[in-house]
C-alpha cells in the first residue's frame, strides 16, 4: 500500500499526526489513546498496514 494511502486512511478513521521521528511518523488515536509509528517508505507492505490499524484500534486498511 502506499504511505499517502494508509495516511489518508488513518486520518478518515479519526488518528492525527502527532509528530515526526527519526525515520517514523508518529500518528495517535486520541479516543483510544493509542499510538503507533508508520515507517517513511513510499510503499508499506500489508503485514505492516494491518499492525499499524490494529495498533491504532481502528478497521483494516484494503
């Protein structure tokens, strides 16, 4: 998947940006009180999109 995908994704699904690391960027679901980091590649692999959304306590990303 594409990392402006799952950023989109993510931030549909209400988790903001929250700042940026040092080869991560660092987003929050504030109502759930989760975090969680998506990697600066241009393409993620799936495995790592599920963790990422599980992480986050929000629906798989497609």
């Amino acid at each position: 998947m594409k990392r402006r995908d799952l950023i989109r994704h993510l931030e549909v699904n209400g988790c903001q940006f929250l700042r940026e690391g040092g080869n991560h960027t660092i987003y929050v679901n504030r109502t759930n009180k989760k975090v969680s980091s998506v990697p600066r590649h241009n393409e993620i692999f799936d495995y790592l999109v599920k963790k990422i959304c599980k992480d986050l306590e929000i629906p798989s990303a497609k």
